[in-house]
C-alpha cells in the first residue's frame, strides 16, 4: 500500500512546483538548537557512528529493496525556508515549521536521488512504536513520602502518549498543559481533535475523540492510565499531557483492523515541543517501545535521534523516563536502551520481577507494574499490567525529588533513587546484576534502605518444566500440512504465493500492556517463552496452521507481534501479521529472497520462543535489506538462520 497524505492544505501545496534540489538559500537563518548542550550521560555512552560520507551511506538498507514506497524522514542541514509539497520525486508529507527534517514518501529510487544533494544528511524510516488509586503507593514508600509533605508541588510530569481524558476526577486541576504530535497518511489518521498533525492549547490531548473509539471502545486509554499513576505517586505535581500516537487502520500493519502507534517523526516534534516550555518539569513519561537490544542502543540509526534530545531535556534538568519493554528479555527495548534515559522494568506486588519484564544490566530501576488500578476515560478505572505502568511511577517519584531539592542536578536525583531502592540481585546475560527497586520512603522520608532480595528467574507456560510443553526434539511431520480449511484458520495454499512486497513503514507491532476488566484478575501480557529448544520451519508451519499444532493461538499471535517488534524484515518488507500470512511466508520457497524470509520467520519465531539467537538473525536481515546481495548471498544467510542452535 503506497500511504497518501490527508493534507489540509493540498489544494495549495499542489500548485507549489517540485523542488529539484534542496539548493541552499543564503537567505535562510541558521538552524537552530533545540536546547543546551546536553549534561553528562548518566550511563557510560559509547563514541556516535561516522557521518555519513557518500549519497550510499546516507541511505538506510532496505528502503524500497522490493520495490514500492516508504514513508521516511529525511534529514536536512538546515529547515526548508518554504512549504513545499514535493522533493524531487518524492511526495512531502509532514514539513515542521523551522526544523531541519521532512517525512516524504518515495521510491528507492527517489530517494536515492535525494541522497545526492548535500543539504541531505540522512534518509532513514519513519518507524513507529506501540504503547508499552494506586495500590502500588505502600510498596514504593509513597504513602510515607506524602506523610513527611513531599507531593511534588510546583513542578509537572509530562506524558507523551495517547492522550488524557481531562474531565476524569482524578485531574481535576492537575492539568497544566496539553499538545498533540499525530502523524497521518493513507490508512493513518490523527488523534488530534482538530484532525491534523499538531494541535496545542487546553484539550489538544483529549483522549475521548471520535478517532479514539472503535466499536464501542477507547483506544485512547492507556494515557489516561498511565497520567493516573504519576499522579497518584506526585499528589501536586502538575501533568502536561501530549499525544503522540496515530490510529492506523490496515490490518498488514495492526494485525487486526485498527491500532494506534506513535510515529518517530511524532515523538522527535513531541520531545521539542516540552524542550520549549518554560513550566517546571521534572521528568518526561514515554511507556512505549521498539526494538529490543541486549546492549545500548546509543549509536544506532534510532538512538542516534533520540539521544541528543534526551540529553537535551536532561541539561535542562528533566529526565526522560521509559518503559524497559514486556518480553521477559535480557536487555531493554528502544528508546530504554538509549543510556541517558531512565528504564524501568516491573516488578509485582511480592516483591518479585514480573515475569513479563525486560531485565538486565541496561535497567535503571524497577517498579509496581503488576496488577496497578490507574484511571481510564469515562471517570473510570482499571487494572492494568506491563512496564508501561511501571515506568511513571518513577517519573511521579522524581517530580518528588525534585520539588524537594529543586537546585540539585537532576542526574543526582536520578542516582539518589538508585541508591536508595531496594536492590533486586539475579543473572542475566550470564553475569550477576543488581537493579535497585524504587524506594520513595528511604530516598526522602530517610528510612533505612531495604536488603537486598535475591530472584529466582519464573517458570512461564510452555518453558523448561511445564507438562503442557511442547517437544520441539519430536519427530518432524515429514509432510506439509494440508487439512480442510475450517472457518478458524488460514487456508492452506498448495502453491506459495509471493510475500506482498509492498514495503509497511512500521516494524514494531507488539503489545505493551493487556486490559484486565476486572479489578485484581491475574495480569496477562503478551511475552517470550522460556524454551531452550528451536523447532523447523515445518514444525513452526504446524503451529501457525490453526488446529494442527500444540502452541495455541493467542500464544502464537503474541509470539508474531515480539518478532515484528525486533525484526526489519517483518513486517517492513515481508507481511507476518497474522498467523495465515506466517503460514505463506514459512512455506513460501520460489526464490531465494523467499526461502531467507522464511528461515527469518523461523529464527525470530524460535526466539520469541525462548532461543538467544539475535546476533545470527540481525546479520542475515542485513543481507536481505541490502539491494547488492547476490542469490548465492541470501541462501548462504537462509542456511546460517537454519543450521543456529
């Protein structure tokens, strides 16, 4: 599918003429900064990648490789002095006003093209990212914090997320601020209340929209949730809620009819946006997330964005606070994994990490995020799980912090709380780690720190132990499946159709948190297996057929949205969304692009799992992205994916 813009202004931006370059305009003012220069990480960081030197090496892999158009963000020396409507050949969709980037929409072709002018300093997709009272106060100190009179008065927790139902009781006159950063497209519309791409001023961030709703219910309500829990832990801090998500409908991208996810493009104007404000902020929300990596993600093409307006926000003494991410991984999702931003893993109400937290040496700190009771829309509330719910519990601590020591530097706020949580001891990536647990009480009552509690890693459904598990050591079916289609699966193809090779701009699908209707009901959230064990292509293809396999369905559609999330190839450029396009993939074999996807398919689906197989699968996805790779190239890659174990 070619995404369209849904421009206001079309009609005038069509009679604009194509700029055939971006000439410098003596003219035109200096770019200008979007904040300080940064304070010293808070986390050792690594070197930034060379620039870019050639029109090539601006180009990210695997734009437009099997044809088609992306939607990406192409970065600029300077901002474009005009509104144009076209680059080149390359359809404009979003021009932020005095910035020094567009999001456009083209060929690779195109954009190859683009790439040679030297105002161009990079290409890369647009990529998007999925959303990652408060009975959880007595367990972090909260309640003895209010107590002792710390309720963050005076200062505000920014929200980026899907918005705020202002009229909730849990707000009343705890809203300070609200704007909305909402991305739109052919199948993408935007959550702003005036129907385009930004909107700031009171309401600007309503989650009650027409958009938000679809059959009856709220799409909106995990900001809500979220701005309800930072509230319940800062009593008097002020929240400013910013919408940064899109409603997508296409189910090549959802998996499902509609989603909302929130454009980098979105996130990067969000993140200015509250750099500009003049009110007190102590920390910034994001529970959200993208990829998952085992080690930092400061030098990658995502984290090479996101950090220096981090680091911006942190010289002005606000910290970016993000959720660690829900895949029971040894390691932390995007942006958490950016070094000077605070990531936060969950923990339960036993003191235990919940069994569907990211964990590991890249984690700052853990919190309640199991079972947490916050607002939704409708003045209402709800039990949510995830690392989403989580994560503003420390952003509400820090307002915390600093209203009680406004002058101190907020990376030795961020320390205090580290050194004063209780610390959580257990293995991961095969050496010991302690991740403190956030401790209001100890960090500003002065109670005694807690000791330390040792965690024994959780034995999860279908992991080493449990009888339900199945055997990926059975024999293998020896044949294809091929049963009856029944109305509850995909209908086997005896000839595999070729992968849609329409390039989708969105590479993370995944589930954040799980609604629970019921207050207190066991949480449910969408995370990897423990097996140690990989199955073949052919088992997997027994699994994904609905009815023949022993995995069942929801664990199966969980298991494709986690390999969406880490993967470039699905669903970017080969359509996985659903367990009947997975059943195409894997048997698909005409050519040798094909029998790599579906070597891919099964390496991310063995590591969804429960293999640690990353560092095989990212090498051979960079092999599929590259236009140069020769036939001989791909298989080699195919049969390296196949033969890890």
């Amino acid at each position: 599918m070619r995404f369209r813009p849904l421009i206001v202004c079309s009609l005038v931006l069509a009679l604009l003429p194509a700029a055939p370059a971006l000439a410098a305009d003596p003219t035109a003012a200096p770019v200008p900064t979007a904040a300080p220069s940064p304070a010293p990480s808070t986390a050792p960081s690594t070197a930034p990648s060379p620039a870019p030197s050639t029109p090539e090496e601006k180009v990210e892999e695997g734009l437009g490789v099997d044809g088609g158009t992306v939607r990406a963000i192409v970065e600029l020396t300077q901002p474009i002095p005009a509104p144009i409507s076209e680059i080149g050949n390359a359809e404009v969709l979003l021009q932020p006003e005095r910035q020094p980037f567009v999001v456009v929409e083209g060929t690779a072709e195109e954009l190859a093209a683009l790439a040679e002018d030297p105002n161009v300093t990079s290409i890369r997709r647009d990529r998007a990212y999925p959303p990652s009272l408060v009975s959880s106060l007595p367990q972090i100190g909260a309640d003895k914090a209010h107590a002792a009179g710390f309720t963050g008065s005076g200062q505000n927790v920014v929200v980026l997320d899907t918005g705020i139902d202002a009229g909730h009781q849990a707000f009343t006159g705890r809203i300070t601020a609200e704007a909305c950063f909402s991305a739109v497209d052919q199948g993408v519309k935007s959550l702003c209340p005036n129907d385009q791409t930004s909107q700031t001023g009171p309401g600007a961030a309503d989650a009650t929209t027409a958009n938000c709703l679809a059959g009856g219910v709220n799409l909106c309500d995990h900001g809500t949730h979220v701005a309800g829990i930072a509230a319940g832990v800062a009593p008097q801090a002020g929240i400013i809620a910013v919408q940064v998500f899109s409603r997508v409908e296409d189910m090549d991208v959802c998996g499902e009819p509609v989603c909302l996810l929130a454009f980098e493009s979105s996130l990067r104007l969000a993140m200015d946006h509250v750099a500009s404000l003049t009110a007190p902020i102590a920390a910034v929300n994001l529970s959200l997330g993208g990829m998952p990596s085992e080690t930092s993600c400061d030098t990658s093409e995502e984290g090479q964005v996101l950090k220096p307006k981090i680091d911006a926000l942190l010289a002005k003494g606000i910290a970016t606070v993000v959720a660690a991410g829900n895949e029971y991984f040894e390691g932390a999702s995007y942006p958490a994994c950016i070094t000077s931003a605070v990531a936060v893993g969950a923990n339960d109400d036993g003191d235990a990490i919940a069994d569907f937290s990211n964990r590991g040496a890249l984690l700052d700190l853990f919190a309640p995020g199991v079972d947490i009771e916050s607002a939704v829309p409708g003045n209402q509330t709800t039990v949510y799980s995830g690392t989403s719910m989580a994560t503003p519990h420390v952003a509400g601590a820090l307002a915390l912090m600093k209203a009680a020591s406004p002058q101190t530097p907020m990376p030795e706020l961020i320390d205090k709380l580290k050194t004063t949580g209780r610390p959580y001891v257990y293995q991961a990536n095969g050496v010991q780690v302690r991740t403190p647990r956030l401790d209001l009480a100890a960090a500003l009552a002065g109670a005694a720190p807690q000791p330390e509690i040792s965690q024994n890693p959780p034995t999860l459904p279908g992991g080493p132990g449990d009888p339900d598990s199945p055997d990926p050591d059975s024999p293998d079916p020896g044949t294809d499946p091929e049963p009856e289609p029944t109305g509850s699966g995909p209908t086997p193809q005896p000839d595999p159709v070729d992968p849609d090779p329409t390039p989708v701009p969105l590479p993370t699908v995944t589930v954040t948190v799980t609604i629970t209707a019921t207050p207190k009901a066991p949480a449910t959230v969408c995370t990897r297996g423990t097996s140690a064990k990989p199955m073949t292509t052919k088992q997997w293809a027994v699994e994904v057929y609905r009815g023949t396999g022993s995995i069942d369905d929801a664990t199966l559609t969980c298991y494709l949205k986690l390999a969406h999330k880490a993967s470039k190839v699905f669903p970017e450029l080969t359509k996985a969304s659903s367990l009947g396009k997975a059943y195409r993939v894997l048997k698909a074999s005409r050519t040798a692009k094909q029998r790599l996807d579906s070597a891919l398919l099964t390496g991310w689906l063995n590591w969804a799992h429960g293999m640690n197989n990353t560092k095989v699968l990212n090498s051979s996805e960079k092999v599929r992205l590259s236009a140069k790779s020769t036939s001989t190239a791909l298989k080699k890659a195919a049969a390296n994916v196949l033969k890890t174990r």
